[in-house]
C-alpha cells in the first residue's frame, strides 16, 4: 500500500496510474452528483463542485487529456466542461466504447494509458478496457468489482479531484500541480 492523500492505495493501482495520458469522466454521478433539476420551463439544472475543476485543469497541465463520455445531452455540461478547458466533450452517447477507440486512436494510446471514472452500469464495457478504472464511492453496486479503484469520495462531491491527485501522485507532478478553482 502507498500512502495517498486520501488515504492507503494498493501499489498495482499506483503503477496504473503512473501510465495513465488519458482521463474519461461519466458526467452525471461523477462530475455532479446524478441528480437533474428540472424548472417549471425546462430548464435543467446540475451542480459541479469547484475542486473536481481544479483537478482538471492541474492533470491538464501536467500533461495528461482529459474527456467526458456521456449518455445525456446538455447545454451545461457543453459550457462546464469548454469552461474547463476540455477538449474532447462527447454527450449524447449510445455506445461510449466507441467513442473511447475514437479517442484512443485519434490521440494514439494503448487502452493501459488511459483511465475511466464512472458510476453506473453503463460505464462498465469502457471499464474493462481501459488501464485504470475507477468507480466513484457511491457507484453502483454491480460495477465495483470491475473496478481497479474506488474514490473515497461521492461523485459531484470531489471524487474526480480525488482521482486527479491520485494520477498527479502517481506522475511525481503532485507538488507542481496547477490548477484552478473553475
């Protein structure tokens, strides 16, 4: 076990993370906490907690890209993630496998160079081909077993800032770590 800001993580979830270049994020249950406000007029609502920003932007910087896959369309998340600096924003997703092997061969990674947070079963078939895969506390049930790492933290709540200082740690970059509270 290594000693992590959060707490102990096994060394083989470390030496995955050493090689992770890519970071694909579910959005609903992962960057919020899976619950949808709907207005009187439609109008949806999600929140987003400020330090899953800021971990975005610090493995940015240290060189790693990051993507949200996503079943839901949403004007918010277009803006959340474009005002985050992401580049590869993928909604309205049936299949989120190939969506992934779009990703990997247009950045041209190996599936070990990438990792996959989600929390539900819809998530699973990029789960097991990615290098490091990662369920949020909260996740479903039946995905954790899949999963080579689970957040200590609840999805919208920090979990994928958890998971950005896990691969910045893993890197060496942590102390260089440079983000912002978007």
């Amino acid at each position: 076990m290594i000693d992590t800001l959060y707490g102990p993580v096994d060394e083989q979830v470390i030496e995955r993370a050493t090689k992770v270049r890519l970071l694909i994020c579910d959005v609903d249950g992962v960057f919020s906490d899976g619950r949808i406000y709907l207005g009187n007029d439609g109008e949806e609502l999600k929140a987003f907690h400020t330090r899953d920003g800021f971990g975005v932007k610090a493995v940015q910087h240290a060189g790693i890209e990051v993507a949200v896959i996503t079943g839901r369309q949403s004007a918010i998340v277009q803006r959340r993630m474009s005002a985050l600096g992401v580049a590869h924003i993928h909604q309205g997703c049936d299949d989120k496998v190939a969506v992934y092997d779009q990703l990997r061969a247009q950045l041209g990674l190996e599936h070990e160079q990438c990792a996959y947070i989600g929390d539900d079963l819809v998530d699973l078939a990029v789960m097991k081909q990615v290098g490091l895969a990662v369920a949020v506390e909260d996740a479903h049930p039946a995905l954790l077993p899949h999963a080579h790492f689970r957040t200590r933290i609840r999805g919208g709540f920090g979990a994928v800032r958890e998971l950005c200082d896990l691969l910045l740690q893993a890197q060496g970059k942590l102390a260089q770590a440079k983000g912002m509270s978007v």
